[in-house]
C-alpha cells in the first residue's frame, strides 16, 4: 500500500467530529458521515501512520462469514457482503469504482466432540433463521466435496458457500479514503496525545496533539484499533480491549489441492484456507496468549514448526510438503469482555464514541459499523440495523454479548 501524504496541521481549530484512527474503522465512518446529506459538519481524521504498516487492517486476512453465534453478528456480516458487491453503486456508480466480489470458498468448521457438534447445530438453527446458507455436513458429506481432509476424529462440519469467504478488504478502504476526502473529510498525520474535559466531566472540549495543537471537538470516535484503552484512557475511561498478537503465515504445496480450500476452523483452533491460484493461508496464535504491545509485531518461529504446521499437515496430508512464502503478526483488538464490538457513546463523557473491540472481526464488520457510528452522530439514533447492543453500556452493567464463533 503507497503511502498517503496528509499535512500534520489541520487547517482549522474546530470541527464538529474528530476521529481517531483512519484505518478501516475510522475511514468507513468518515466516508458514511461525508456522503450523508443529513450531515454537513467538518470532520477531521488523525492518523498516526499514514502508511498503515503496523494497522490491524493491513495485517488481516480479509475474510467474511456469516457463520456467528450472535443474529446481529450474522446481520453486520450480510450488510458487509451487500456493499462489497454493490460498492460502485453505494458510492454514486463513479465508473472509476471497481465491481467487487466475494470468493465464495466458505467457512468449513470442524467437530471433534458432542459438545462442540452441539455447538455448530445450534449455531446452523439461529443462521438458518437469520438467513444464511450454512449447511451442516456429516464426514461422509465432507469427504465426497474434499477429499483431501483426514477426518478420522471428526464428527461434524459446519459450511456456507453463499457470501463467505474472501473479499478486497485493502480496496475497500482506499475507496473509503478517497471518496471521504473527495467529500471534504480532512486527515492529517498526527497523534492525539491529551484530552480535556469540561468542568464537569462529561463532555470532551479539545484533543492536544503531539504537535501541541489544540483542536475543539463537538464528537471524539475513538477508532484507535489495538490502541484503544489507550486513546480511552486519555478521556478517563477504560475499556477491556486489549492488543492480542496473531501470526498469519503464507505458503505454497509441493502437491497443490486439487479444488478450493475453504477456510477450515480446525478443532486445535488452527485456521487455514486458499489464497489466490497457487498459495494458501494459515493463522493461529500460541496457547499462552496474552496482551501485548501495540508496537509488538515479532514473529514466532517455533509456532509454525511445533504447533501450526503440524496440525494443518495432520488435517491435510498434501501439506506435509510445503514452502513458505510470506510470514507476519498482526494484532486482534481482543475484547476480553465478550469479544464483540464496544460501541456508541460513553455512559458518563457524552460525545466519546466507541469503534473498538472487534476481536478480529473488524474488517468484515466496517461497513456496518461505519454506517451505524455515522447514523448515531447525525441522528442521534440508528436508522438501519440496530447495534445498541453493542454499546458501552453493558461494560458497566456486566451484561456481556457472548460470541461463542471467535477464531
């Protein structure tokens, strides 16, 4: 990704929403506010690294499923897939727009135990209701579409073909950056490093920036990624969002599959599909798994050689002979509450907005999250899916939205 040139003055001293963090989140609720009639506020976008290097959304692996515990989750990942394959339509037929698709190899989760084959049946029962195309698969059935998969312990698969799978997320974004600063969004490069509050406490008045300006805010959106409690913290708020490291590793077969991979869910939690014609992707984490830092992006070699590549072979045969190609860590925004999104406002500091949390369900979820941060700004509601169960307010309340399908 080239990177962009913003100035690192902005060019007022006010603006009625400032968002912090323009990667995917931040840029999908920039362009959603821009191109909202109902909205003619200034809105200006602080990005730290415009090259987006160390962003949680250059570090995925840009898939979407509709395969959740949760209906809103199914609901968020529908949208997702409508404006991935209508983007040039939602953004006003500009030709210059690619048409977009969904490389629909699906999600293939696999039951070792009752337990957890009970858990794939009622999750199918709440996605058959909510409209998704999950099918559940006896080994038999599995073995007769892919036969490459050794399934001697397994019990039960869990599969969608219908918009599930990869999309162009990078893409995607770009055209969220465009668009929005074609519109009149401003994004500079720059640190948010302070927060004022009013006398009272309940209301933001400025953010200071690692320039020492000072900019006057009538919203914050706190869209910071695995920074999130940080940027929270400056307000005076914490949230349970924490920075969890990830690893992804590219490789290609000596004995190539003979038909798409779909992302397979192993039992170990190992996780593994197609990448383009030739090569495929596996991602996992270690059984120790603790927060890290943002800035902590070191790969774990033995992983890959004592946990990941073992498994995969074990799973597929053909893949005892393989070669990587490409190795990186990324980090998930892990809420260790519920593992779902924190959003809306703060219960307390009115005009602070939750975008975090996605627990690596971000970039799937950014068209409906962007959408729906934009609508609460404008309307103070929302006015297409409803995501108050999302809000911060069950932080506070402990009552968690469980989301039992985190990879």
């Amino acid at each position: 990704m080239a990177k962009q040139i913003f100035p690192t003055i902005a060019s007022q001293t006010s603006y009625d929403v400032v968002i912090i963090g323009g990667a995917m989140m931040g840029s999908s609720t920039a362009w959603f506010l821009s191109q909202n009639p109902d909205f003619d506020g200034r809105i200006l976008v602080i990005e730290k690294d415009p090259s987006y290097q160390f962003s949680s959304t250059t570090h995925t692996n840009s898939c979407m499923r509709q395969q959740f515990s949760a209906p809103l989750n199914i609901k968020i990942s529908q949208f997702a897939a409508e404006f991935v394959k209508n983007i040039r339509s939602f953004m006003d037929n500009d030709p210059e727009v690619p048409n977009l698709s969904i490389h629909n190899f699906g999600y293939m989760y696999l039951a070792n135990t009752q337990a957890s084959a009970d858990n794939l049946r009622a999750a199918y029962d709440i996605q058959r209701d909510h409209g998704a195309g999950t099918k559940l698969l006896t080994p038999e059935e599995i073995q007769q579409a892919y036969p490459f998969y050794q399934l001697d312990d397994i019990i039960l698969g869990s599969h969608n073909l219908i918009d599930e799978g990869y999309w162009d997320g990078m893409t995607v974004f770009d055209w969220w950056r465009k668009k929005a600063r074609q519109n009149g969004v401003e994004y500079i490069q720059n640190e948010v490093t302070a927060m004022t509050k009013n006398k009272a406490g309940t209301h933001i008045e400025s953010v200071t920036l690692a320039t020492g300006d000072v900019i006057s805010a009538g919203q914050i959106v706190n869209a910071s990624g695995p920074r999130a409690n940080r940027t929270a913290e400056m307000a005076g708020i914490t949230i349970p969002v924490e920075p969890r490291k990830r690893f992804t590793w590219v490789f290609s077969a000596e004995e190539p599959l003979d038909r798409d991979l779909p992302l397979t869910i192993d039992p170990s939690g190992v996780h593994f599909r197609q990448d383009g014609a030739s090569h495929y992707l596996a991602g996992g984490h270690a059984a120790y798994d603790p927060a890290v830092a943002f800035d902590d992006f070191e790969m774990d070699h033995e992983l890959w050689f004592d946990h990941i590549w073992p498994i995969i072979a074990t799973r597929i045969p053909q893949f005892e002979a393989i070669k990587i190609v490409n190795e990186w860590a990324g980090h998930y925004a892990y809420n260790v509450f519920d593992h779902n999104a924190i959003m809306g406002p703060h219960d307390e500091v009115e005009n602070f907005i939750f975008l975090n949390g996605f627990s690596g369900h971000g970039l799937q979820q950014s068209p409906a999250m962007g959408r729906g941060t934009s609508e609460y700004i404008t309307y103070g509601e929302y006015r297409t899916l409803d995501l108050t169960p999302f809000h911060y307010e069950r932080v506070t309340q402990n009552a968690p939205l469980i989301e039992k399908a985190v990879i």
